[in-house]
C-alpha cells in the first residue's frame, strides 16, 4: 500500500505540469538534428505576428501595344483573441491596351484658286448667256466676251473650238436682242500641241431700216492659261452698230484692239438697182434682174440674197419682175447721158 500510494501521487505530480513546460516534436522529426519548437501563449504570438496591412505594390511594364501589370498585395488580419497567419498573394495580371495614336490630318483643298479681277467692258450689268458646250467648266473660265447689240437689231451669235479632241465643237449658239450688253465666259487653255482650244466667234446682224441681214463678222482667238487654274483674265469687248455707209462691203472693223473691237455693219444702205453689190447701176443690174424674175416665175427659188432683193425692187411693190428691170435699165441711160434720175 505504501508504494501504490508514492505512485499515485508521482502521477498526479506529472499531470500537474503547465503546458508552457511541455517540449513538443513535430511529426516524424529527428530530435537528435533538429532543436525543439516551443509553443508560445497567445498573447505572445499577437506581439510577434500582428502585421500593418500595407498598400499593394503595383508594377507595370508597358510595351506599344500590350502592358502587364503584375500586382502584390498583402494583408493580414488581427483580431483580439483569434490570430491569423499572414498569407501573401501574388496575382499576375495581362491587360492588353491599344497604344495612343497621334494623328495629323492635313486639309487638302482641290477647288480652284479664284482671282477677282477688274476688267473695263461697256457695262457692268451684262446679260449672262449659257454656254451649249457638255464640256464646259465654270471653275476653268479666265475669259470673256462681251457683245454689244445695238436696240434696232438682233445679233446672231456663235462660238466654235478646235482642240486636240474636236474640230469644230459648238460652244455658244445664241440670238441676242438688242439694247444689251451679253457676257459670254470663256475656258482658257494651254497653247501645246496636246492642250489647247482655238475658238472662232462669228457675229452677224439683223436690223435696220430695211431688216436686213448682214454678213458674219469672224474672228479667231484664244485665251492661254498654262495651268488650267484660272490666275488672269482676259475680256474682250465687241460694240455693234448699224450705220447708212455705202460700201461694198457688208459691214467694217472701225476700232480693233486687243480688247476692244467696233463693227459697223451698213444695214441702212441699199443702192436701188444695184443688184450685183458693184456701186454702180447698169445692164448687168437689168439682167440679173430679168434672170431672177424667170425662175421665179418657172417656180424656182429665188437666188437673190436679202440685201439684193431690196436693191433689185426699185419700184417697191415686194416684187422682182420684168418691171424693175426696166426702170433699171430707165436709170442707166439717164445716168449715161448726164442726167440725174430718180427711182420715184
């Protein structure tokens, strides 16, 4: 009994031992090459293993056109009387970003350059007329016609052109009123072999005391321009008239410059019984006359041009018969003799 009674109390001596004295192993480990680890009491381990919770770290490597961000970030938990360890998470993160682009952009203009130019013409509120030309180009105009009609006639106006293209392509085909000023525009070209436009106008006119119809004024031109992109301008006036000259010639250039052409068309002279335009009546006059009434008179067309028709009916009934041509033949023997006739 003694000694069940010292043993008793040895076993309860050894369980009375405090934890903290204890010497703990960890599983499987050699106690003869390793120290052993002692536990520590909470509050111990609070002391050692609180951790500040630190901003995360981010590191970015950019390149031009992808940009990896690999982030750190720690954290840590604390708490009174429950401690958890520190975990440390490594997260890496691909963000692929478009690289910034810079652009300049240049305006490029392709209209043409204009030019305000002063021109001297007869009248600053000229009638616009419209070209027929498919081809025309407003933004190629640098020249102008400007056509002056006088108030008791009309002008009969065109405006051909040859180029590397055509031979003779319309260009304006107009009847002007009179009492006006018309401004017809015009595409100026280059003068080489493979760009270049050589226009002809031809102006005729209908008018006066007797509405006659004169020959065709024509003239060529042109208008340069070396790079199709009007940088000059070039205006030419042409001042029509009607005057009572006699003249065997249906009209005549009074002024002609550069840019300023005056043409007197004679509409208002007729010498009666003139009939072959020569300034003077005689049998030849008779016999044109005679020749014109038979074919007339067969049902042929007449041949007589407006002008010659008027001179030939010298007794003015609206006529070309037998009748005038003996009046002209009348006439010419009086003036063969010194005598001063008369057609009444």
């Amino acid at each position: 009994m003694k000694y069940t009674k010292i043993i008793s109390l040895l076993a309860a001596a050894s369980m009375a031992v405090s934890p903290a004295s204890m010497t703990v192993y960890a599983e499987g480990d050699n106690t003869n090459d390793k120290p052993a680890q002692t536990e520590q009491t909470p509050s111990e381990e609070v002391a050692t293993t609180t951790t500040t919770t630190a901003a995360a770290t981010t590191e970015i490597t950019t390149t031009a056109a992808t940009t990896t961000a690999e982030v750190t970030t720690t954290t840590a938990d604390t708490a009174t009387s429950t401690t958890k360890p520190t975990t440390t998470a490594t997260k890496k993160v691909t963000t692929t970003t478009k690289p910034k682009t810079t652009t300049t952009t240049t305006a490029t203009t392709t209209e043409p350059v204009t030019t305000t130019v002063t021109t001297t013409s007869p009248a600053d509120n000229a009638v616009v007329v419209k070209p027929v030309c498919e081809h025309f180009i407003k933004n190629d105009v640098n020249g102008e016609l400007r056509i002056s009609v006088p108030e008791d006639a009309t002008a009969k106006v065109d405006v051909v052109y040859e180029s590397p293209e055509y031979d003779k392509h319309e260009y304006y085909n107009c009847t002007l009123e009179g009492g006006e000023v018309y401004s017809l525009a015009i595409e100026g070209r280059d003068t080489t072999e493979d760009d270049y436009r050589n226009y002809t106008v031809s102006i005729s006119l209908t008018g006066g005391i007797y509405g006659i119809t004169s020959d065709s004024y024509t003239e060529k031109f042109n208008v340069a321009d070396k790079n199709d992109n009007p940088d000059s301008f070039k205006s030419v006036s042409y001042i029509l008239a009607i005057d009572n000259v006699q003249s065997t010639e249906s009209f005549d250039i009074t002024t002609d410059r550069e840019n300023l052409k005056r043409v007197a068309f004679h509409l208002n002279y007729v010498m009666l019984g003139d009939v072959n335009d020569d300034s003077v009546v005689n049998s030849s006059d008779a016999s044109i006359v005679l020749a014109e009434y038979a074919k007339i008179s067969t049902g042929a067309a007449s041949t007589l041009t407006q002008k010659q028709s008027i001179a030939a009916d010298v007794n003015k009934d609206t006529l070309v018969d037998s009748s005038d041509a003996s009046k002209i033949l009348t006439y010419y023997s009086e003036i063969s003799t010194g005598g001063k006739p008369t057609w009444d």
